[in-house]
C-alpha cells in the first residue's frame, strides 16, 4: 500500500484538477503501484467510468459505494462507506467532481487514506 503523504499529495493533486488528464491517471498509476510495462499508458481512470470501477473493485472489494449527480447539473458526487472505529471517523469518503471517473477516483483516494491512517475504516 502507498504511504500516507504519497496518498494525501494524489488527493491534494485531484481537488485540483480541472478535470480528466492523462499526467493525472499516470499519478494514479506511480502512486498505486500500477504502472504498466514499456510505453504503454495507464488506464484513463480519471476519464473512463468503467476503469475506475474496474480499479475501485480490485482495490476495495465489497466496499458500498454510491455515485449520482450533483445538485444544479455541477458534476457527480461520490460516497464511498468508512467503517472507521475512531471517534473522529466519518462515516462516508466524499467528493465532487466534473465527471463520474473524477469523482470516484478522488473518493476512492480518500478511502484508501483513510484505511492507511485507521484499519478499521
């Protein structure tokens, strides 16, 4: 697993993306260990929603995990269930983002923090 400031730096890195982007997705890729061999190029995480699913559900199996649009046709919103045992813990990773793969990535990353900082989230 990646540590915690290599996690919290992809985040920050995410919020502030204006949207899909391929030096993002090869973020991802370093970040998770998931950087394929030669000059292949990542999966399109942050733009594809069927890759980042795919990547959501070999990274967090079984976790429950909602997406929908955002109020005002702003985007998609992501909540991804935390099981967290510390009293700060919330009970959900959210974020909004432009498009579905955006906003299932950034949640995606704030779980995967979230279960690096508390095991039982």
């Amino acid at each position: 697993m990646p540590d915690i400031g290599e996690l919290r730096s992809l985040l920050t890195k995410m919020k502030a993306s204006n949207g899909p982007s391929p030096q993002l997705d090869k973020d991802i890729a370093t970040v998770l260990g998931r950087l394929p061999g030669g000059a292949e190029a990542p999966p399109r995480w942050t733009a594809s929603i069927d890759d980042a699913m795919k990547l959501f559900n070999e990274l967090l199996p079984g976790r429950p995990m909602e997406i929908v649009p955002a109020p005002g046709n702003k985007g998609f919103i992501c909540s991804v269930k935390l099981y967290g045992s510390m009293p700060a813990t919330f009970p959900y990773a959210m974020h909004i983002a432009k498009t579905a793969a955006m906003a299932l990535m950034a949640a995606m990353i704030q779980t995967l923090l979230a279960v690096e900082i508390d095991p039982w989230s």
